[in-house]
C-alpha cells in the first residue's frame, strides 16, 4: 500500500513538471526549435506532452485504488525512461551537466521505482 501511495505520488509529481516546464519554455519563447526543426519538436512535444499526462493520470488511479493502474503506471514509467533519456542527451550535447545529472537522478528512480512495483504485482 506504501509502494502505491509514493508511486501515486512521483508520478503525479513527475506529470505535472514535465507539463508546466513545456508550458513555462513555451511561454518563454525558450524552444529555438519551433523554427528551425518545426515537425521534430511538434512530435517531440506530442510525445512529452502525452507523458506528463499518462504519468499524471496513472498517479491519480493509483491513489484512488484501481486495481490495474499498477499497469498503468508502469506504462507510464516506461515513457519517462525514455524521456528522461533522451532529454539527458540533448543537454550532454550542449555541456549542460547539471541537467544531464537531474535527469539520471529521474532515471534512476524511475527504473526504481518501477521495478519495485512490477515485483509487487
């Protein structure tokens, strides 16, 4: 029950900054990329944008109590694997370390965390 309450809760955390740091750089003007690679970054945004909301949506049904947002949740885990991979490599690329090491930070709990719950099931 413990497991499902922090993983209710990381991944609520997780949806909604994923989806208020796009909103923030969007509003900012901070994504050079709408311009000079427009298709790459739309999808990339679908892609992001589709894993705030799963990530944040499978924190909700655990919290609740659905039997299968466990599922869910892993889904969910395995997009923000992803993500956070990728992510991690366009900073690498532009020497931002400390983003690099924020997002093995994340990766490091998401495979974490993951794993536990799918040990639980």
């Amino acid at each position: 029950m413990v497991l499902l309450i922090i993983s209710g809760i990381y991944a609520i955390g997780i949806g909604i900054g994923i989806l208020g740091l796009w909103t923030m750089l969007l509003l900012t003007k901070q994504v050079p990329e709408l311009k000079t690679e427009p298709v790459a970054i739309a999808l990339h945004l679908t892609a992001e944008i589709t894993m705030g909301i799963l990530s944040l949506v499978s924190g909700i049904f655990l919290l609740i109590g659905l039997s299968w947002a466990p599922y869910f949740f892993i889904l969910a885990m395995g997009l923000v694997i992803y993500a956070v991979i990728n992510a991690a490599g366009y900073y690498g690329q532009r020497k931002q370390w400390s983003f690099v090491i924020m997002f093995g930070i994340i990766l490091i709990a998401s495979v974490s965390i993951a794993i536990l719950n799918i040990f639980s099931l």
